[in-house]
C-alpha cells in the first residue's frame, strides 16, 4: 500500500472524508429498499433514502466534531437526539431500547449490557463507524479505543465492538491508500490489529476467496450476509477488494450478496468511498440521494469539517 505524499495529503484527504462518508449514504440508500431479499441483481438506486445505518454515522460525526474527539456521553446524547426527531429510519429494536435506559439515568457506557445479557453482536457499531476510521486513521490505538467505545452504547459485546474496529482500520487503510490496494497486504494488516480469532478466521477466508474467485453462493456461506458483526464486516472488506477498480462495482456486488444488503452496502461504501474519494461514486447515485436536513449537503459539510478540525484548517 502508498501512503499520501505531504504535498498532496491534505487535499487528498479532504476527497477521501467526502467520499466515505458519503459513500455510507449511497451504499446505505442503494441496499435499503431490498434488505432480507436472497440476492439482488439490479444496478440502480430504487430510492435515495437513507436508513439508520447512515442516520447513525452522521450522529458519531456531529459528535467528533462537537467535542474534537471522543466524548461517550456526548456521543449517546447525539444518536437520542437525532433519533427522537426521525425515529422512522429503520432502527432495530436494540437501540431504542438502549436510548431509554439511558434517558431513564443509566449510564452510557452500561446500558446496552443491561439491555442484552453479554451485549449484543450485530453490526450496530461496525456500519456507522467510518468517520472514526477516518478522523483516527493515522492512530492506531486511538482508533481500537474509540471504534469499541462508541460501539458499546448500543452493541457491547466483544464480537459487536471488534466488528466496529475492524471496519473503521479498513476505512483508515483506505484512506492511506493513493496507488492500488494489495489485497493480501490489506488483508494482513486487518489480520494484525484485530485480536479476535473469530474475525482471523473470517480474514483468512478472504484470502482463499479472492484467489478463487468463487460464486456469491460461497461466499456468502463462507463469509455471511446477516446482521451479525462477523457475518457482515467481512463480507464488505472481500466486496471492497473484489472490486477494486471501482466505487459503484464494490457496493453493487456488495448488494448483491443479499440478506443485511443496507449495511453491507453501507460499510462497503464507507471503505471504497474512503479509497477511491468522493469523485469515484457516480454522480447518479449521488443525485439521488435524499437531500433535505440531513441530506447529501449536510453530510459532505460534516466531513469537510471533521477534516478541517483533524488538520486544524
């Protein structure tokens, strides 16, 4: 993998911010409207609708950049608040539940264990984790920190909050990415920042995968397609570098797998948007994105900040 050069870096990293985070949205709004079905073969947005997938990400970016970083009670405050004013975007039946609780005086980081004896798994905290991927991409240790705390307000167990940290060291790999990707390399440095064997194992099966070149039947019996954090991460990072040359292939493969397709789709589109830059979605796609409050605009306004503030621009 490149890393950026310093003369174009901050630049470059403005287009990769854009273009992950709105890749969420588009990945999010491309997969809604078939979400359950077996496997899907279209190629265009039906609606540009974003779910809670994107609704939630724009709430860890609004909190980032509130409070320059990290602040878990912030952070739970923000996803009430912008859940209280659209609660209609498609949320499971945890996250409610969890708001509640700590509505009620629970605290932030305790209350999804009280909701779900051991927390919950789901792919929660991995599908709206890109913008700490990409404000924590050259930290390491900052970004296992905070990718498992801000999973823990709603999916804190260990599976849910390593599914979000191995999503957000995907997208920071992206980001860092300027000539094309080595998937084994890619790959490798998943391999060794992650330190659950579940997701090891599921990284190694992406290694045999990719030099197979198997069906979507396989793949999806080797890698998943649920709700379930290590049955969805990984097959966003295998859609993400099966297709590497190009934004829409990866999440129209990514949809095509079926099952979670909203935030397969959405992960997929958070790390490709993060690789190929705001430029590389196709303008269809962001046309049709839904554009009112919290629409197209606002969420490109959020990550032209988040990088402003991470250069201090």
């Amino acid at each position: 993998m490149s890393c950026l050069s310093k003369k174009m870096k901050k630049e470059t990293l403005r287009e990769k911010f854009a273009g992950s985070m709105l890749g969420t949205a588009v990945g999010d709004a491309l997969g809604a409207p078939t979400e359950g079905w077996g496997r899907f073969a279209g190629r265009r947005m039906i609606s540009g609708r974003y779910t809670d997938d994107t609704h939630m990400m724009i709430g860890v970016a609004e909190s980032l950049i509130e409070k320059r970083g990290f602040d878990g009670e912030h952070m739970a405050l923000t996803f009430m608040q912008n859940f209280y004013r659209e609660p209609w975007r498609g949320y499971g039946p945890g996250p409610p539940c969890v708001f509640k609780l700590i509505k009620s005086g629970e605290r932030w980081d305790r209350a999804a264990e009280k909701l779900y004896e051991g927390g919950s798994y789901g792919n929660g905290g991995a599908m709206r984790i890109a913008p700490v991927g990409l404000f924590y991409y050259d930290e390491p240790e900052k970004l296992y920190q905070v990718a498992c705390q801000s999973a823990r307000i709603t999916h804190s167990h260990p599976l849910g909050m390593e599914g979000a940290v191995l999503q957000a060291r995907a997208v920071a790999l992206a980001t860092v990415c300027t000539a094309k990707v080595d998937p084994e390399g890619f790959l490798k440095e998943l391999e060794n920042f992650i330190q659950s064997e579940v997701y090891r194992k599921k990284i190694n099966k992406i290694y045999k995968l990719l030099s197979c070149k198997e069906d979507k039947i396989k793949i999806v019996k080797e890698l998943g397609n649920g709700i379930e954090a290590f049955n969805s991460v990984p097959a966003a990072i295998y859609s993400f570098l099966s297709n590497l040359d190009s934004f829409e292939e990866a999440v129209i493969y990514a949809v095509s797998l079926g099952g979670d397709t909203d935030t397969i789709g959405a992960m997929t589109g958070a790390i490709a948007g993060a690789y190929h830059g705001v430029k590389g979605i196709p303008c269809e796609w962001k046309n049709l994105l839904e554009n009112k409050i919290k629409g197209r605009d606002y969420i490109l306004g959020l990550a032209t900040r988040l990088w402003k503030i991470k250069f201090e621009v």
